[in-house]
C-alpha cells in the first residue's frame, strides 16, 4: 500500500486515481467551518495563514476531548461539503489534499483539477479507530473555537482513499453508477 508523506507536490498528485487506497504518514492540519472561514478573511486583509498551506493536507475534523493519556479523542472526519465555499480559494493558496467524508460541488471538483489537489474519504463511523493513527496533536491557531480550532498533527498509517483526482475522477459517482438499476420502460 501506498505510503504519502506531506507535503506533497503535483507528481505525486498526478499519479493518485479515484479509487486507490492509501495511507498518510508524517505531518496534516485539521479544521472545520469556522476555521475555514477566519482562514479566508485572513486571505481577504493579506495576512497570512496559521500554516503554510503549500503542499499540505487538510483534515476536516473536530475531535472528542481526550482522555487521560490519550493524544487525542476520536477523530472522526466531518462532511466536507461545509468547507466547499471556502475550498478553492485554499486550494489556490497551495493547499494539495482534504479529507473528509461525503461528495463535493462541482466547483471543488473543477479546483481540485485546476489547482492539482486531491480529495480523500476518512472512513466515518470509525473515529476512534482513526484516533489510533494520530500519534502528536497540538492546537496552532483559533484556540477560542475548541474542536474547531486549527491542529497540527503528526500521524502514522492514517488510512484514506482517493475520492476525487486531478483528471475528473470521482469515486462516489463511479460507485452509484456501478451498482444503480437499469431504468426498465413498461
């Protein structure tokens, strides 16, 4: 199985394809609708952003407050179509990856291509298992936001499939489209 470790650059973005399953070792960012939208009001006044955002992954998620001892409490993702105002202009900051779960707008979708990013599905449902992944977690900015704030992660074997790639492909369509029904005319 494929291993990426951020950041990322356009070959490595080039070679992934709707559908390829994969995991993601080394250092991602979370944040949510909140975030998201101080991140672009940041962009608006020219200031600049918690992260660098070039070649980087974004997480969309908010955690369970952790246990004693634990780095972090569940990790599910959350539905990325939240963040779709917010996401090509991220993705035109150099922002390369976003995970999630759940489909995007087609204005995403034609960002990701232009922009040469890629969207991953979390598996959701699975939040504590994913948790197991994210070995260090550290909040960098919007700490006033609590689960919403932006983290900085250090994840090991975090497990992602390749929702949406730079040529169009979209693993949620080609699903639906295998598995639908043959219109039957009476």
């Amino acid at each position: 199985m494929l291993i990426l470790e951020p950041p990322i650059d356009d070959l490595m973005i080039e070679s992934l394809k709707a559908g390829d399953q994969l995991t993601i070792s080394g250092v991602i960012y979370t944040a949510r609708d909140a975030a998201h939208r101080r991140m672009i009001e940041a962009l608006d006044k020219g200031e600049q952003l918690p992260f660098d955002p070039r070649g980087q992954i974004l997480y969309y998620m908010g955690p369970a407050p952790a246990k004693p001892g634990d780095v972090i409490g569940s990790a599910g993702p959350t539905t990325s179509y939240r963040m779709d105002v917010y996401t090509p202009r991220l993705l035109e900051a150099g922002l390369k990856g976003m995970i999630g779960k759940g489909g995007r707008s087609d204005d995403v979708k034609a960002a990701i291509a232009k922009y040469k990013a890629v969207y991953f599905a979390a598996i959701g449902g699975a939040a504590a298992l994913i948790a197991q992944s994210i070995k260090r977690a550290e909040v960098i900015a919007y700490d006033d936001l609590g689960a919403e704030a932006v983290r900085r992660l250090e994840v090991e074997n975090f497990p992602v499939i390749v929702v949406n790639d730079v040529y169009g492909g979209d693993l949620y369509h080609e699903g639906r489209s295998k598995y639908r029904r043959p219109t039957q005319i009476s």
